[in-house]
C-alpha cells in the first residue's frame, strides 16, 4: 500500500469514526420554543415540524421548522377536552387524536388545511388510547381497549 | 377557486363520515396484548409492542402479508416501548429498560445494529418519535418530576427518504 492509499484510509476511519461517535445533539435553537412549565407529552415528528400536547390547558401544539414557530390549529383544540395521544402526517397536514371529552374518550381526525375535525368510529366498539398515523396520512393505527385486552388496529383513511 | 375549495371539503366530509369501518388486525397464536402502535411512511409496516411469554417486545409485521418480519440482533431480554419508524423503516427508534434505566436505542434495519443512544444529565426517556427521514428525534423526557418533550439531531444517520425525495 503506497503511504498516500495509507493516509487516505486512515482518513477515512478517523472520519466514519467521528460520525459514529455523533450522538444525540439537542437542537438549541429550537428546544426553547417548546419547553413550557408543566408536562408536555406525546411528541409527533413530521418531516416539516413536530405535533405534541402542551400544559396548562392541555392543548395540541404545533411547531413549524421552517419558521421555528408555533402555528395555530383552528378548530382542533377546545377547553373542556383533555387531549390523550396525537400524531401527525409527514407533511404535517393530517392529525390524528385521541381526546376525552365529556367523560368519552374519542378518535378524530384535524385536517389543517381545512381546519375540519372529524370523529372517526370504532366498529365493533372499544375505548382508543393512543393513535398513529402514517407518514403519507393514508393509514390510521389505534391501540383500542376491547374487554380488558389491549389490540392494535388499523384503518385506511380516505 | 372557492368552488374548488368547497367541494374538496364535502367530499373530505362524505368520506370521513362513512368511516366506521372494521379496522385490520395482525394477532398471533402467543401473543397476547398489543400496544404502542406506529407506522411507516406509506404505511406498509406497523410496528407495536406485543406481549411474549410475559415480555413485552417490539413486533414488526408487514400490512400486505400480515408477516412478522425478523428483528434479528435486537436485545429481546429486556422490555421495549415506544417504538417509531421512519419512513421506509430502516430505522426502528425505540426505549429500551436495562434495570431501572431507560435509553433510547435505534435499530438500522439496513446494517442490523442498534445502536444505543444516551442521554445527558439524568433524564428518563418516557416516549419518542423519529422523523421520517430518521435524523431527528423528539423525546418526552423524565426530568426532577416534570415531562418535558425535546428534539434532537441524529447527525450520523443516512437519510431514510421516500421513493422520488430530492437529497439535500
């Protein structure tokens, strides 16, 4: 091996070595605007932003990268509903929930651009607890309670 | 335009009121309870946490076929919960209980490694998320009693990117 071909692995190595070593590097910029006082939880990633549900009046939040802002959701959140899991398309258009409201726990669907809010049913009946939805938005996975088991289901939406 | 507009809203409407549809489910002869669902970015894959002879592990199964897909070098003695995928789910994020410790791993189904990935300061990962690119992390992390959900960047990672995405 010529001295050149030598360095040049060693290089390499040292290089692929670095990267491995690269762990979790919080995102300083962005981590401020999220952070509140109380129990954030349920975080979502799509690939334009992220979804989750904030404290205080437990709402479903949604912060855009583009701008590193929060954007509002019209029509999704309501004061005397206490949001359970959410989850967000990639393009961060489609949002699924899980809310209690009035003692029912329900599953809906936000569709942003539309500000529309839908319930969706569970046939046979059962009690949603934590919902999915897939990164085209075509695609609904909820973990549903049926007679004291757990079950996953999926449901393709339109 | 508004036309426009206002009929893509009945039609949204029409199609999501007939949703009460039976949804599809994957159970197995052993498996008992299933949860912590997530999916693939074109939904091809679901992934949940299903109990095995009393473990709780993540279950990989493919929606076409209903098959299991293998996990193989995965660490199946310890519990898992919250897993996520990214888009065509090469990477399979997920929090992995060593005693009374929790750590975010992830599993490149592409090089069938995973990779542990701790946290700094003593936080308690509680849930995440994986973008479907796989480069980015959100967590809900444990902290002196209070949830606070944080990103992070997975800078080592190749893209996983849906089938026609332009490279940045």
């Amino acid at each position: 091996m010529s001295k050149k071909a030598f360095f040049y692995c060693l290089f390499s190595f040292l290089l692929l070595g670095g990267c491995e070593g690269q762990g979790l590097q919080p995102e300083l910029g962005l981590n401020p605007r999220i952070s509140q006082p109380g129990d954030d939880s349920s975080p979502s990633l799509a690939a334009t932003g992220m979804a989750w549900i904030a404290p205080g009046s437990a709402q479903v939040r949604w912060l855009d990268f583009s701008t590193g802002f929060g954007s509002p959701l019209p029509g999704l959140n309501r004061p005397d509903a206490q949001p359970i899991s959410v989850s967000v398309d990639s393009a961060g258009k489609r949002f699924a929930l899980v809310r209690s409201l009035a003692g029912r726990t329900e599953l809906l669907i936000y569709e942003r651009n539309l500000a529309l809010l839908r319930p969706i049913g569970l046939v046979p009946a059962g009690v949603p607890a934590k919902v999915a939805i897939s990164g085209d938005g075509r695609v609904l996975a909820v973990q549903v309670s049926r007679g004291g088991r757990w079950q996953v289901e999926l449901l393709d939406l339109p | 335009m508004i036309w426009q507009v206002r009929c893509k809203q009945f039609l949204l409407l029409t199609s999501l009121c007939l949703l009460n549809a039976c949804g599809q489910r994957f159970e197995a002869p052993g498996i008992g309870d299933q949860q912590d669902p997530a999916l693939s970015g074109n939904g091809r894959l679901l992934v949940t946490v299903a109990e095995r002879s009393g473990r709780r592990a993540v279950r990989l199964v493919e929606r076409s076929t209903g098959n299991e897909l293998p996990l193989k070098g995965l660490n199946w003695g310890m519990p898992h919960r919250s897993p996520s995928l990214s888009w065509n789910g090469r990477y399979l994020a997920f929090i992995l209980q060593r005693g009374e410790r929790s750590e975010i791993v992830v599993f490149d189904r592409a090089l069938a490694r995973l990779r542990p990935l701790p946290l700094p300061g003593e936080r308690s990962p509680q849930a995440l998320t994986i973008s479907p690119d796989g480069k980015r992390l959100g967590v809900q992390l444990l902290h002196r009693g209070q949830q606070d959900v944080e990103l992070f960047n997975l800078p080592s990672h190749e893209p996983d990117l849906p089938p026609g995405a332009p490279l940045r």
